[in-house]
C-alpha cells in the first residue's frame, strides 16, 4: 500500500524507477540536456540536484556518495569538474525544464531539462538584457516608490511642458498682436495731427475775414 508516498511512481516498481533516474542523471551529465516527459523531468530534477550540490565540495567521501547515485565514474567525473566548476556560484536551481510539443500518439507532454549554466544563448541574452535595462535605468534597482517617484517626475515634466508651450503661445500672441496696437497708435496720431491741422486752417481764416471787411469799408 502506498500510504503516505506522495512522490511520483512513474507507473514503475522501486528498482525500476531508481535504474531509470540513474540513467537519464547520467545522461544529462554527459549531454547537459535531454528529451523526457514533463513527469519524469520533475523525478529527474529532484534526483540529480542534491548530487550537483555534493560536486561542490571535491572529497573523497562527497565522490563515493555521488557514484553510489550515478555508478559511472565518467559521469562523476565531468560532474566534479567541468559542471562544478560552472554552478559553483550558484546557490541551487542547477536544471531548467522548457517545455515543448506533445507527443505523437498519446499526446504526452514532453519537454527538456538542461543544465542552467550550459545553455550559452540564454546566458547572452540575459547578459545583453542586463546591460540595457542598466543602461536605461542608471544601474539602479527599481522598487515601487521608484516606479512611483519616476511617474510623478514624468507627470512633473508634463506639467513644465504644458506651461512652457502656454508660453510660447503668450508670446506669440504678444508679439502678433503687438503691430496691430502700432498700427492703431498710427492711425490715432495721424488722426491728431490732421484735427490740429484742420483747427489751424480754420483760425487763420477767421483771422483773414475781419481784415477784408475793415478795407472795404476805409474804400
């Protein structure tokens, strides 16, 4: 009875599974990544982690222990030398799971499982991304008060917007009405000049008429 075995049997017997997980660590070990179901990927994940972790620490004790785990002293050895020489900064999570298309026939759901450190593409991009977004945000961490403190810097520089454009519009509107006024102050002195003129015109002809008469009359 299976009480309390929460684990996946993989619809085999213990001796079975355990000759199957060894066989897929070794040879995700040797090709540091390989084809499966998604079900025996998650088994194989949790079988070949504990063992990497081990691989850190190069003894004579941690190597028995590996091979009594994997029985091939080729894939202990790639696994205390090249692998941990890569994850040895990593604190955990060695292997990733991407899933891929079903399976013909029953339509299982397949993936790949590799080894974190091994896929260079997605090193690359990580990297590329990383110095961008570095790049972009001046190689500070964003939060939420920053996320918050950027938008109202952003709303802030809005608003200047919006009051240096309102100005730019003032002064344009100053400066087209400003000839108008001129031409209006032209007109007005013009207008002046020309009553001033017309007033003058007009008192010396008053003061011509008395005269005329005044020499009729001594005639």
């Amino acid at each position: 009875m299976r009480h309390g075995k929460k684990f996946n049997h993989l619809g085999r017997k213990k001796a079975h599974r355990e000759a199957m997980l060894m066989n897929m660590a070794n040879s995700l070990v040797e090709h540091k990544r390989i084809f499966t179901t998604v079900a025996k990927a998650k088994a194989l994940k949790k079988y070949i982690e504990p063992l990497v972790t081990k691989a850190k620490n190069d003894t004579m004790h941690s190597r028995r222990t590996v091979f009594s785990y994997l029985r091939n002293k080729y894939a202990v050895k790639e696994l205390f030398g090249e692998v941990a020489n890569k994850v040895a900064d990593r604190p955990g999570g060695y292997t990733r799971i991407l899933k891929t298309e079903n399976r013909l026939g029953d339509n299982a759901e397949m993936c790949m499982i590799e080894l974190v450190d091994f896929n260079e593409a997605m090193l690359e991009a990580k990297l590329t991304t990383g110095k961008s977004s570095s790049s972009t945000s001046g190689g500070k961490k964003r939060t939420r008060r920053g996320k918050t403190g950027a938008k109202k810097l952003e709303a802030k520089g809005v608003e200047t917007e919006l009051g240096e454009t309102k100005e730019k519009e003032l002064k344009q509107n100053e400066e087209s009405e400003s000839p108008q006024v001129e031409g209006k102050e032209e007109q007005t002195n013009q207008a002046e000049t020309t009553s001033s003129k017309d007033a003058l015109n007009r008192e010396q002809t008053e003061d011509n008429s008395p005269s005329t008469e005044v020499e009729d009359t001594d005639k």
